[in-house]
C-alpha cells in the first residue's frame, strides 16, 4: 500500500521516515518529493509498506503524531489525476 506523508519537516531523510514507519510494518519504498529547479524537499514523502494491513496500521498509528516538530498528515495515496480538458487562456 502506499502512503502519502505530509507536513513534513523538511530536514527529515528518507532513512528516518523509513525507520519510524518500519515499526508498524515492512516498508518497501521511500521517497520523499523535492522541487524539480532547487532540489529542496516539498514536505511530502511516498511510502510504500509491504501489504495492506502494514499500511492501515502506519496510518492509524502515526497520523496526527509528531516527528521532527511536525505533526504528520499520513493517509492511502490516490493515483495521480490524468489532466482533463485543457483551459486555454485567451
């Protein structure tokens, strides 16, 4: 299942969120979303756990709990939206 994980602060690595995700679960994937021009992190991260049950347990437990001095957003990543009809500007 992957997680989306915002709020983060921005000095967190993938190596702590993998960890503090990996007591709830086997964690399969991290990557934390920086700026395409500086490189700087955006404050979300993607975790992919292992199986379902890993995922809802990472959620329950650690949404709405801090890390780093942010209280963390932790919810079932959606599929990116496909863009829909484009608005020309005139």
């Amino acid at each position: 299942m992957r997680l989306y994980v915002g709020n983060l602060n921005f000095d967190t690595t993938e190596d702590t969120l993998r960890d503090h995700f990996a007591a709830h679960g086997t964690v399969e994937e991290v990557a934390i979303i920086t700026d395409r021009e500086t490189g700087r992190p955006r404050g979300f991260a993607f975790v992919t756990m292992a199986s379902e049950d890993d995922g809802r347990k990472a959620i329950e437990e650690l949404g709405g709990k801090e890390l780093e001095g942010r209280t963390l957003n932790v919810n079932q990543a959606r599929e990116r939206q496909s863009g829909g009809p484009r608005r020309d500007r005139y």
